[in-house]
C-alpha cells in the first residue's frame, strides 16, 4: 500500500534524514507530475530547487534522473547551438556552481510568444528564490528580412 503524500507545508516541518526517506518512498509509489501536483508545483524546476535550498538533492535524485533547466528544453546535437543556446553541463566545463546555485542563458531570437513563455516561465521559477540575482537582459525587436527582390 502507497504512503499518503504530506501536503509541502508539513514536509517540510520534518528534520533531513525524515524528509529523505519520504521522497525515497514516494517516488516508488508515485510519479514526478504527482508529486508536483500535491505541491502545486508548475514545474519540475520548482521541485528539484526544493530539494536543493533543503540540501538533500543529491541524497534523493538518481544520477539518471538529474535536472539540468537549459537541457530540459534541448534537443542534442547543432539544432541548440544554431539558435544561440548556452549552459547546462557542455557549456560551463569549466565552472563549478554550488549545488544550490543556478545559471541560465538565452541568447536567441525568438517569436513574442515564444519569448513569453520562456521568461514566464523563468518568473515563476524565480518566486521561489529568496537569495539575491543578477540579470542581465536586453531585448530588441528583430529586424524583418526583406523579401523585395530587384
């Protein structure tokens, strides 16, 4: 029988070593998208954050399972670099972030839509942290190509 899923505000009440055991339990039993849900996460970005302000990221998500934001978007292979992608594990080799540390780079062109989506979705993410962050953003309107043929 499934272990019912505390509500997010009672999980977190629970010392470390009880948090752990929880999430180690319930992802037996349940799916991702369930347990964001009983949250109310929009995201899985929001869920693997928790884990990682909590600091038991690494003791509760698979090596296979690792969330990387750019990466999630991504196909593999030239179609990411051709519309200007950056980050994720390939573009920062050199780099060691903290494990509760994040970076996200945009460097497209995209559609007002698209681009919409794209910075909701990074607001939304951005709600649940408490630490101060540095943006850079600039955002121009792309010229239209001409079509006039001489």
């Amino acid at each position: 029988m499934s272990e019912k899923m505390l509500p997010l505000d009672e999980f977190l009440k629970l010392g470390t070593d009880e948090q752990v055991e929880k999430l180690k339990r319930w992802k037996m039993d349940y799916t991702l998208k369930d347990i964001r849900e009983a949250w109310n996460f929009k995201h899985s970005a929001q869920y693997y954050m928790l884990l990682k302000k909590l600091r038991i990221y690494e003791r509760v998500v698979n090596k296979s399972d690792k969330f990387y934001p750019v990466q999630e978007q991504l196909p593999r292979g030239g179609a990411g670099a051709e519309r200007g992608w950056a980050g994720g594990q390939e573009g920062y080799a050199g780099r060691k972030l903290p494990s509760d540390s994040f970076d996200y780079n945009l460097n497209t062109t995209l559609s007002g839509p698209e681009l919409a989506d794209k910075l909701e979705r990074i607001a939304h993410f951005l709600k649940g942290e408490h630490k101060n962050v540095t943006i850079k953003l600039s955002i121009e309107g792309a010229e239209a190509e001409a079509e006039e043929t001489e």
